[in-house]
C-alpha cells in the first residue's frame, strides 16, 4: 500500500507499508522501518509524545 501525504503522485512524501518495512519520505530522503519500529512511531505520533 503506498498513501501519498498530499495526494499527488509523485510531487510529495509517502509511506509505502509493504511486507517486512515501510517506507517514509521522497525520492532522494527516505527512511526504512521495519514493521514493529513503524508501529512504536505511530503509537508515539497518537499518545502526542512526537
């Protein structure tokens, strides 16, 4: 699944979740989690301590 933050293709950052990592960023400035460290970011991003 990949979900563009701005909704154009290609202009703006992403995430791709695919099986074993996601992916954060755009062409050029990326970060690659695994799937458990996405899930510590997300849960962190939702209490409001990021």
């Amino acid at each position: 699944m990949k979900i563009y933050l701005c909704g154009e293709k290609g202009c703006c950052p992403y995430i791709e979740i695919r099986d074993n990592e996601v992916i954060i960023g755009e062409e050029g400035n990326m970060c690659r989690l695994t799937k458990e460290e996405f899930d510590i970011l997300r849960e962190k991003i939702k209490r409001g301590e990021i």
